[in-house]
C-alpha cells in the first residue's frame, strides 16, 4: 500500500479501497482525499467566527464581572485564555490537515485501536453538554420571538419543572432545527457557516450602537474600577477564571482534526484559525461588556442576555430580525463546535453501525438528558464547575495527543495503520496503557482538589482533597502540561515495540 505526499506535506493513500473491509473503517472516519480537501482560510476564519459569536460568548464578561472583576480586566482574561487556548489547537491541527483523518482515528496512534475510544467519548460527552446549554439558549430566543407577536398568552404560559411550557416547546423546536442540519452532513455545516458567521456580530454592533445612543455614553460599567483592584484577591479570581477561559474551547482543542482534515494546506488553517478565534472572542466579549453597561443607563439594571435586550424593543421589524439572527448564529456555533465532534467519536465506537448522522442524533439526544438548563443557573456552576472540569478532562487528552505526535512521532504517521487491527497501533489489544494511566494521574491531581467558592456548587469548600486544592485553581494547565509530560516519560520508559514511523510501513511519492 502507497501514499502520497504533495508539496504542502499531505498525505494520502493510493488505494483507499484496502481499508474498508476494517472493522475500524467507515466512509465518514475514512481519510479524505487530496481532492477533496478544499477548505481555504476563509473557511477556517468562518468557522471562528461562526462559533466565537455565540450567546455563551457575550455571557463570558458577565460572568466574571459578576464575580467582582472589572470590563476591562474581564475582557483582557478572555483574550489571554484565547491566545492560550489556540496553541494546542494549532499544534493538534496538523494531523488533520496532513492525513485527512478526524480526531478519533488520530487519537489511535497514541491510545490504541481500541483505546482511542476512551479520549473521543470523553470528548463527546463533554460537547453533549455544550450542545445542550446551547440548545437552551436558542430555545429561549425561539420563545422570546414567539412572545413578541402571540403576546402574553405564549410568555406566561403554564409552568412546567420551573419553566412556561411554551419554553419547552421552544427548546424542542430549535433541537429539531440543529438535527435537520446535522442529518444532511458536513458539506452542508460548511456552507452554513460561510454565510451566517457574521450574522450575530452585526446584531451586537447593531445592540451596542443603539444602546450607546439610548444612554448617551457607555454606562457606569464602562467607567467603574474593579472590585477587586489588581491585588491578591484579583489574582486568586484571575487564574480559575483564565482556566475557564481556556476550557470554553478546549473540546475544540482536542477534536480540532475534525475539520482541518478538509484544509487545502497547513497554512490555509492554521492562518484562518489565528485570524479568527482570538480576535473574535475578544471583540465579541468587549461588545458584551460595553452594551450591558449601557443598558444601566437606560434601564436601572444591568442587561446581560441580548434576547431579553432585543425584546425590549418597540418595532416587531427589528425584534425578529435581530432574533432571527441570533437563532441562526446559535445553530453555527452549536452545529460545527459540538456536533460534529461526537457525531465522529460515536462513530468510532461502533464503525459499522453509527454514520456521522446518527452519532449527531446520539449526540444531541444525551445533551437533553445532561439537563443545561442547570449548567446555566449560576456563573459558579458554570465558569468554575463546568468549565473547570471538562478544561481538565480534555486538557490532559490534548496534552497527550500533542506528546504523541509531535515529540514521539515527529509528525510521522502510518495512515493505513490507523484502520487497521493488529497493526503498528494494537499495543495490547487496542489498549494503550501508557496514555491511559497518564490521563488518570493528571485527572486525579487536577480534579481532586476541587472546591466551590463560599461552598456554593457541587464540591465542598475545601475540595475532596485540601492540599490539591491549588492545584483545581490551575485545571487545564496542570491537566495539559502534565498529560504531555507523563505520557512522554512512560513512553520512553517502556518504549512499545511497535515501529513509531510512517515510512517503514507505506512508500511515499511527492507530486
């Protein structure tokens, strides 16, 4: 079996057809082709934008704004969370883009042909989550533009588990919208992110404008000082909040291949992921901040949701297109960053039976069951509790995978062996222990030492370990960093036997 390797360093095979009696193989995990790997920078821009413009996003600032930072220090810890975060996303990139695989088939040269199966339902299971706050917020703005023309009728409908009914209704519409999409396949996800990327960033501005004009300045956020100063208290706030930041986007940073497997070129990806992701969180949250000041102004309370904002205005013109927007920003966000992922990584589990379509069913199905609407019910639960687990869980897997390929591969894979039983990635029966027992040291020492602030959320005060505790502040970072560094030590340790690089098992032709 042949590969061949163009100019740009991408990799294919030259019969295809060899893998697909592997029980390992599926048309939607199969590598894809040099002619098939049409994504530009624009594409990868789009995608960024398409995903940072969502309504968790504008949530961001609030959040710790809330919890006692200034807009300014607020925003400045998003932006440094999102330069770190495009790091591992960037480094866990070239994979994808060299030899056309998705996450869960590159996940089989560090964990196994088996063994992958551990990080990629990992990863799904946290997306099901995002996918599910996600869903809820759209399902609000369903039922917000609902309420502006049915009236009081649909707002203050009969109540059901704590919610109007109508709200339910809402949500379960706007999950039938996002399986729609999903159903019809990543081609499509594509296309509707080229053209609804910049859809919600020109309702912010538009929100932003209009509220500046309404209060004639900014607001009292915009001028007010920390509550916190830039001294300790700041700093202890700082870094648990720095690694929420992180985490918001670290399922991204591990399942990243899902979508540079489609880039034209290294370049192509890792210039629109630079140009997009950073900039964009960055703007988008400030954006958030500015208009909430403002709305202080006008109406005596802060304003945070830009669906309540929205809603407050008179013209039913501008309520449902402004809403509308926001729906469909919702859907980009929600249909490329956690869809798509699970809907692989399902299908890795069980190759001949879940397709891409189904494991995006199965996907959204378990994001009800995970309940968002608690996730969502208080920024400790969110910023702190969610995100500082699932940045732990999935740091220490793009910690692993990036000391795999990048110091023990030397970029180097066998790409017909990734489908294949018994080949260079069998290890011990598709297991390899040596990731595996990195990923539960590192989840050991950065989760066991979890707390919740003043004791409010799932974890004791003192965390379930107390002298771990510091270690629960620092999640993502101890979970990555020390993920790459055990997985390398154990590896060269007990070194495994089988060969470790791509040319001793395919012939490589340059074109």
């Amino acid at each position: 079996m042949r590969a061949i390797e163009r100019s740009s360093a991408q990799v294919e095979l030259t019969d295809p057809g060899s893998i697909k009696a592997s029980p390992l193989y599926n048309a939607d995990l199969a590598p894809v082709p040099l002619s098939g790997r049409t994504w530009t920078k624009y594409n990868y821009a789009a995608l960024w934008m398409g995903i940072a413009h969502g309504i968790p996003t504008y949530y961001l600032a609030s959040g710790l704004i809330d919890l006692g930072m200034s807009w300014y220090q607020a925003v400045m810890t998003i932006a440094l969370g999102n330069l770190l975060v495009l790091v591992p996303i960037l480094l866990n990139s070239h994979a994808g883009a060299k030899y056309g695989i998705p996450y869960p088939v590159f996940a089989r040269a560090a964990f196994g042909t088996l063994g992958a199966n551990v990080p990629a339902l990992l990863r799904a299971l946290s997306a099901c989550g995002w996918f599910g706050i996600q869903t809820w917020i759209g399902g609000q703005a369903v039922y917000t533009i609902t309420g502006a023309f049915a009236g009081d009728a649909w707002l203050n409908a009969g109540e059901l588990w704590g919610h109007p009914k109508t709200l339910w209704l809402s949500f379960a519409v706007f999950w039938l919208l996002q399986i729609a999409l999903i159903v019809r396949g990543v081609a499509s996800i594509r296309r509707f992110e080229n053209w609804s990327a910049p859809l919600i960033l020109i309702v912010a501005a538009f929100l932003l404008v209009w509220m500046v004009i309404q209060a004639d300045g900014f607001g009292p956020l915009a001028t007010e000082g920390s509550k916190l100063g830039w001294g300790a208290d700041f700093w202890l706030l700082f870094a648990p909040s720095l690694m929420g930041m992180v985490a918001y986007f670290a399922t991204m940073s591990v399942n990243i291949a899902d979508f540079t497997r489609f880039a034209k070129g290294q370049r192509e990806q890792m210039l629109g992921q630079s140009l997009g992701l950073p900039t964009t969180m960055t703007v988008f949250s400030m954006i958030g901040a500015l208009t909430t000041s403002a709305t202080i102004a006008v109406y005596g309370h802060a304003i945070w949701d830009p669906v309540d904002l929205v809603s407050r205005f008179s013209n039913p013109i501008v309520i449902l297109f402004a809403l509308l927007c926001v729906i469909v920003a919702t859907i980009a966000v929600n249909v490329a960053a956690n869809t798509v992922g699970p809907a692989y990584d399902f299908s890795n589990a069980f190759p001949r039976l879940i397709s891409f379509r189904v494991g995006g069913v199965i996907a959204g199905v378990i994001g009800i069951l995970m309940q968002p609407w608690r996730l969502l019910s208080s920024p400790e639960l969110y910023i702190f509790t969610w995100l500082g687990v699932t940045g732990a869980v999935l740091g220490s897997v793009a910690g692993i995978l990036t000391a795999e390929y990048w110091l023990l591969r030397k970029r180097e894979l066998d790409l017909a062996g990734l489908y294949q039983r018994g080949g260079p990635y069998e290890y011990a029966k598709g297991f390899n222990l040596r990731p595996l027992l990195a990923l539960a040291i590192v989840l050991f020492l950065s989760l066991a030492g979890a707390y919740s602030e003043n004791g409010e959320g799932p974890f004791p005060a003192d965390g379930y370990i107390p002298f771990l505790k510091p270690l629960f502040d620092y999640n993502w970072a101890v979970a990555f960093l020390g993920g790459a560094a055990l997985h390398a030590l154990f590896s060269r340790i007990v070194p495994s036997r089988a060969p470790r690089v791509a040319v001793e098992n395919a012939d490589r032709v340059t074109v």
